[in-house]
C-alpha cells in the first residue's frame, strides 16, 4: 500500500477530521474514499438511473434540425 503526503491548512484539516470523524472512519480512510468517488472515471449508480427517466427529453434524431441553407458570407 502506498502512501502520500498533503498539506492542509488548519481549516481544512479541521473538515477532514470532522469529517471522518461522522463517517466513523480514520482520516486516511475518509481522503481515501474520497479520491475514489471523485477520480473515478465510470458514471455513478445515481447517475446511470436517470438514463430514460425524461420521456419528454427530445432526443436528436427523434427532431433533426431543420435544413436550411447557410447564410451567405462577406468575402474579404
């Protein structure tokens, strides 16, 4: 197991440890956990259970944008 060092100011280092201390783990577990959560680079439970939870959402290829010509540019 690795480890590594950080540099908290006082206001922070105060959060970790109240922190960990209401998740009722150690301060390394805590930071741990967190870097975890926020790292990851897979989407989250409570994210992937909103897919299809707006059926009113419209989708792209449900309303195409409609084709118009493109507006004519200056030349230089």
């Amino acid at each position: 197991m690795s480890q590594i060092t950080l540099y908290l100011d006082d206001a922070t280092q105060a959060l970790v440890e109240q922190a960990a201390q209401a998740h009722g783990v150690s301060k390394s577990r805590w930071v741990a956990d967190i870097i975890r959560k926020y790292a990851s680079h897979e989407w989250t439970a409570d994210c992937l259970a909103l897919a299809g939870r707006f059926p009113d959402f419209p989708l792209r290829e449900e309303n195409p944008v409609a084709t118009t010509p493109d507006t004519p540019r200056l030349g230089f």
